[in-house]
C-alpha cells in the first residue's frame, strides 16, 4: 500500500516534466504521454500541488540590433548628427558597427573616442543623441529577412518569446510597435530596465522569470558577445546570429550553435532540443 501511495505521490511531481517534445503543445503532447488517472490520484496530486498543474515555458530570448533588426542606418544617422555639431568628421556604416552592442552611451563615447575623444559636456551630447535616434528610430530600420514569418512560426510551435537588449526600453518598445512586431514577444527588456545590463545574466534571468521559462529548454539568440555570456552565465543555450554587428566581439566564445540568417532559427533549436 506505502508503495503504490508513493508511486503516486512521485508522479504527481513528476507530470509536468513528462512532455514529448520541446517547443511543442505541452498540454497536448502531455495528453498523448500520460494515461487518465483514477479520481483518488487526482485528489492527491490536488492536495499535494494545489488546483492548477503549472508547466514551465519553452523560452526564445533575442537580442534586438543585429539580430532581428537592421537598426545601423539609423544609429549611424544619430551619431553622425552629433558630430556634426562638434565639428567632427563623419563615421561610416561599417565604423559605427562594431561600437553597437553594449547601449547607447557606450556607442557615442565610442564614437566621439574615434574623432578627437569624450568633451566634458557629454552628458548633454548623450541627451541630445538620445532625443535624435529615439525620434527617428524607425526611418530606416527594418527586420531582418524572415523575422515576421519566423516569429510566427516559433510562437505557433509553442514557444514563448522575449528580447533582452541593451537598447533604452521605451525606444525599444516604441521601435518594436512601428515595425509590427511587438506583438511576438511576452516580454521586452531594456538597457535601463534592470540596474544592470548584458554581458550580465540577470537581464536575461529576469526575462525567463517574467514569462514563467524553463531554463533547461531556453536559448539566447544574438550577435554580439554580451549576448553569449549572458545567456551562458544564465546557464541557458547560447545560438550566434553571425550576420549581426557583432562579429568580432565573439571569437573567443563558443556558442551551442550558429546561423547565417534568421530563416536558420527554427532549425538550430531543433538541434539544440530535439
């Protein structure tokens, strides 16, 4: 009698975990695993666990720049402008590039730095830079090849998804909304939403706490370094979007696994958790 009381109790704990597939319909993937229990089971595992069985969520985290936007142009734009005003010669695309990735006062210290170095009014350059992108963000920015598609597809295979950037959050949010797809993603984290940012995991910590994800079946997906250490600090799956900004930053890092284009997510997962 112990016995059979304890095999019940074990499985009562044990249900959510037994899903067939990751990304999949958990509530229908686990119908299909599991035979219906006798009503007096169903009183234990209520007694034990509470009314409500909860599943913890196959979770996408994506960096923003680089990785599902081409927000260059526009970045580009704003330093440049904030420039002009010094006097300072122009930077190409291909020179501001490499400065993206670790927010916006590192990009325009990192640009002033290239053109005679950081004057004692930057805190005032840094709003003026600021009021200029975030008015413009969505001139020239545009998705990636395939990110509506994808993202749709991903979400209709169950996952749920989330952007951790190091970009302000409320240009982030707004930018989101002007290109149409804000309505993916579960939750959106900002450079300024945490009192730190990427390479710290905790942004990325919060994001899997904000929409109730399982750590053991969630990936990171960016361009830049401070995307792979984070996710790896986190202790979640780390996938390299190498068409992004970030190139360079990542050579001394390995993540669990690589694109070429976005169209490439999908299958890197199923890799990564099948």
């Amino acid at each position: 009698m112990l016995g059979k009381a304890w095999l019940v109790v074990m499985r009562a704990w044990t249900e959510p975990l037994a899903y067939s597939r990751v990304g999949g319909n958990i509530m229908r993937d686990a119908a299909k695993v599991l035979p219906a229990e006798p009503a007096r089971t169903t009183r234990l595992r209520l007694a034990l666990r509470g009314p409500e069985k909860t599943f913890l969520k196959p979770t996408i985290i994506f960096d923003l720049d680089g990785t599902l936007v081409d927000s260059l142009d526009d970045l580009q734009t704003a330093v440049n402008a904030t420039l002009q005003s010094l006097a300072r010669p122009a930077l190409e695309r291909a020179a501001v590039a490499p400065m993206v990735g670790d927010g916006a006062r590192a990009l325009l210290q990192r640009a002033l730095n290239a053109t005679g170095g950081v004057p004692q009014n930057f805190s005032e350059l840094l709003a003026g830079f600021l009021e200029l992108y975030e008015a413009n963000a969505s001139r020239l920015t545009r998705p990636y090849p395939d990110v509506p598609d994808v993202l749709s597809l991903l979400q209709a295979d169950g996952w749920t998804l989330a952007i951790c950037t190091n970009k302000p959050h409320a240009v982030t949010t707004r930018l989101l909304a002007d290109l149409g797809i804000d309505r993916h993603f579960a939750a959106v984290l900002g450079g300024d939403s945490l009192p730190v940012g990427k390479p710290d995991p905790e942004p990325v910590l919060a994001a899997l706490r904000a929409v109730g994800g399982d750590g053991r079946r969630s990936a990171m997906v960016g361009d830049h370094a401070n995307d792979l250490i984070a996710g790896q600090a986190a202790g979640i799956a780390t996938i390299l979007a190498r068409y992004g900004y970030g190139g360079g930053s990542v050579k001394q890092l390995t993540p669990a696994a690589a694109i070429d284009s976005f169209a490439q997510v999908p299958g890197a997962l199923a890799r990564l958790f099948d």
